[in-house]
C-alpha cells in the first residue's frame, strides 16, 4: 500500500512542473508582454508631455497602443482605426519566439513544450483582459471605446501564438522535421521562398526610397505643417512606424498589382488620385499619374522568380524535385504576401482603406514564381548536373579524384617502419662465387651465353642473363 502511495505522488509530482522550470515559465508568460509594456509606457507618458496634455487619460492610452501592437482595432472618436503599424508587431514576435526558444531544447518532452506553449498564451491572454478593463474604465474620460473581446483574444492568440510556434521550431530543431517525414524537396522549398520574398520586399523598399527622394518638395510641406519641431518629429515618427507598411504596398504594386489609399489606388500602369492623411511617408505616391519608367519595375518580381528557381535547383538533387521544391516555394510566396498584406492593411476612419489588394497580390506572385521560377529550377538544375549525364569533368571534382587516389599511398608512407632484417655474412663469398661459376662452366662446355632462371624469396621466377669466362686462376676448361 505505501509503495502504491509513493507510485501515485511521484506521477503528480511529474505531472507539475518543478520550482526552477516554474520560474521559466513565468518569463516566458510574462516577460514580452511585460516589456512591452515598460516601452508603451514610456512612450505615451513622454507623448502626452511634450505635447502639453495632461495625464487624465494616461492608462486608457498606455492600454489602448498596448492592444494596437497586437493588431486590435481601435475605435476612436467615433471611427474605426485598424490600420496598425506591423513593425512594432514585428519586434514582438520576434521576442516571444527568442523567449520560447531558450525554454525548449531538441531533447524536450511533448509535455514540456506544451507547458511552455500554454504560458507564452496564458501571460498575453490575462494582460489583455486587463487592458480592456482599462480602456472601459477610461473611456468616460477619452474618446475611445472598448474593442470587442474576441477580436482582442483572437489577436492577441495570433500574434502570440505565431511567436511561440517559430520559437518551439527554433528550439526543437530539427524534432519537427523528423516527426513530420517530408519528402526532401519539401523540406528545400522553405529556403527558396524566403529567398523570393526577400527580393519583393527590397524591391518595395528600393522603389519607396526612391520615389521619396523625388518627392522631396512634397515630404517638407507636411512637415512644415505639423506645427513646430515637435509635430514635425511626431510625424516622423509615425512615418517610420508606417514605412514598412508602405514597402509591403509597394511590393504589391511593382508585382503587377495595385494598392489602394482611400480613394486613391496605385499600379505601374494606372494611377487614380485622391485625399490622403498629412503623413510625409505617404509622398511616395505620385502626385498625378504614374509615371513612364513604372512598368520597368516588373523586371523585380520577374527577378525574385529567378532566384526563386537557381535556389530551388540547387537544394535539390534531381531535376524533377527541382521542379517540385519550386512549384511549393510559389504557393508558400503566395500564401505570404497573402498574410503579410492582410495585416499591414485596414482602415483609416473616413479616409477608407489604406493597403494592397490582397487576392491580387497573392495571385500575382503566384503566377511570377510559378511560371517564370519553375522554369529557372529547370534550366538551373540542368545546367548544374549536365556533367552527370554527359559525363563531362569538372576540375574540381578533378581535383577532388586525385586527393582521393593519394590517400591511400600517404597512409602507406605513414605507416611506422618494420624493424631491418640483418643479412648474414658468408665466411668465403668469393669461394660460393667461384662454384657457381664453376658449375656454370661444366654444364655448358662451350662457353656461350646462358640463360638462369633464379627463383626469388617470394616464390617467383626471375630470368638471368649471364656470360660465363674463365677465371685466372683456374685450369682451362674441358669443353673446349
């Protein structure tokens, strides 16, 4: 019976985490969303004073940026704001997926990982609930009002959960591959399509830059219109916290879509204006119609495509997993461009929706990395295995062949040298000599030139020639 007892406490006591793995699990519940906000704090308390407001409704605003970081939309005066930086957000995840990371190893358990999964959910999830608490407390002081609850969980579950699922990926690596067994070529697509995605997204921020740089005029009228230094550097600041907003309806645009800012929409080949926020950032849309020189930006997603495909090729083994890793590499760029630009989009109160066109997006660079990418990997995996089938040489695999071939001969001279074999001394050498040669004579009286066979120590024969004279001190010989 005791023994049954001790049985039953040790498994409960399995079952709960220990002091040491309680105390991590606490910075993983609470330690980004804590610092967060520590920031956010920081940031509207000094907002509100340089701005010379007072602090009546300091926690309905710490709340209120707190929930926009994780993508909540807010109501404010009456309209609807849910076009919210993602570079914020970004950083976020990020910091939720080092925080799981360092908690889980590639030897943890499943019970682990799902203790550590459950308190990188539950921390976020009861600081939210407290921050709407704060907000219904002051919205009778500001002008905000309360999100709805499941719009906030459902964030919060999202932005948090998409952090510790990469995190536990990042720890765990590579457990999750093993347990899933995917074929190698789908394994090699996730490279190529971060590749192909990387390409877009510079080709968005080249083509920001530069259309700011033209617009220069137009980005100090803003500014000179914020009111003094301090307006001109909070709306630099918030063009900053937009920019990569900005970059990802540009990626949208150059891939041969459109991008909508209220009642303005932007392609490379049609351009319709319209009333826009006072925001320098947004000086990169042209002030008219688009210019002549946009259509060239297609050749970007024509080169994302491409490198899309050599990678694809070249992190495979055959031609038809190529072809493979390539066409899941397109539907994975689709999907993201898809996600990315669904978030960094929304709503600006009265101006109406700010962003790229989502479906259009997606099914553009699709068909980019699709068509142009899968023939990339073709010709790319070809061009990099034809000596395999042609049997061409490489002078690197050369190169290669005959290190391997003086492998062995250098391990034989390394080998340490047997002890010498002494030979022994003949007492009379010149007498054995002499016999022989003696012999030599008497079985060929003529004294021509004859052919011995001497059988060596390893048991092979070995052909002498040998010509037979006569020795000086001997007498003449009988056979002539």
């Amino acid at each position: 019976m005791t023994s049954l007892l001790d049985r039953d406490a040790s498994a409960r006591t399995r079952l709960m985490p220990s002091p040491d793995d309680a105390r991590m699990l606490l910075g993983v519940a609470f330690r980004p969303s804590g610092v967060l906000l520590a920031v956010v704090s920081v940031v509207v308390v000094l907002t509100l004073v340089l701005a010379g407001s007072d602090l009546t409704g300091t926690f309905g605003a710490l709340a209120g940026t707190w929930l926009a970081v994780h993508q909540v939309p807010l109501g404010i005066a009456g309209a609807t704001l849910s076009l919210l930086p993602i570079l914020p957000t970004a950083l976020l995840i990020r910091g939720v997926a080092r925080q799981v990371a360092r908690a889980v190893t590639p030897s943890s358990s499943r019970r682990d990982v799902v203790w550590v999964v459950a308190a990188a959910l539950g921390g976020p999830l009861a600081m939210a609930v407290v921050m709407l608490a704060m907000i219904g407390d002051a919205s009778t002081v500001i002008a905000m009002s309360t999100p709805g609850f499941l719009a906030t969980v459902g964030w919060v579950l999202l932005v948090h959960g998409l952090g510790a699922a990469l995190g536990c990926v990042r720890g765990t690596w590579p457990t999750p591959v093993h347990r899933l067994d995917l074929p190698a070529w789908a394994l090699a697509a996730a490279g190529p399509a971060a590749r192909a995605g990387a390409v877009l997204v510079a080709g968005g921020a080249v083509t920001v830059v530069v259309s700011l740089a033209l617009s220069m005029s137009t980005m100090g009228a803003v500014l000179e219109a914020g009111g003094g230094v301090g307006g001109a550097l909070g709306l630099t600041a918030l063009s900053v916290l937009y920019l990569p907003n900005v970059v990802v309806a540009a990626a949208s645009v150059v891939s041969g879509a459109s991008a909508a800012a209220g009642a303005a929409s932007v392609s490379v080949f049609e351009t319709t204006g319209g009333e826009l926020p006072a925001v320098p950032v947004l000086a990169a849309l042209p002030e008219s119609s688009a210019p002549i020189w946009w259509p060239v930006l297609l050749v970007i997603p024509a080169v994302a495509a491409i490198v899309l495909g050599r990678a694809a090729a070249r992190a495979t083994a055959t031609l038809p997993d190529a072809l493979r890793a390539a066409s899941l590499a397109a539907v994975l760029v689709a999907l993201g461009c898809a996600a990315v630009s669904a978030v960094s989009g929304g709503v600006v109160g009265t101006f109406g929706r700010f962003g790229a066109d989502v479906a259009l997006f997606a099914v553009t660079a699709f068909t980019w990395c699709l068509v142009v990418g899968v023939v990339a990997a073709g010709i790319a995996a070809y061009l990099l295995r034809r000596h395999d089938v042609h049997g061409w040489d490489d002078p690197a695999d050369e190169a290669s062949d005959a290190d391997r071939a003086s492998e062995p001969r250098d391990a034989i001279a390394a080998l340490p040298a047997g002890p010498a074999v002494e030979q022994p001394e003949s007492a009379e050498p010149v007498e054995s000599s002499e016999t022989e040669e003696s012999d030599t004579e008497e079985s060929d009286p003529a004294g021509a030139d004859a052919t011995t066979d001497v059988v060596s120590a390893d048991g092979t024969t070995d052909v002498v020639d040998a010509e037979v004279v006569d020795l000086p001190d001997e007498p003449e010989s009988k056979g002539v």
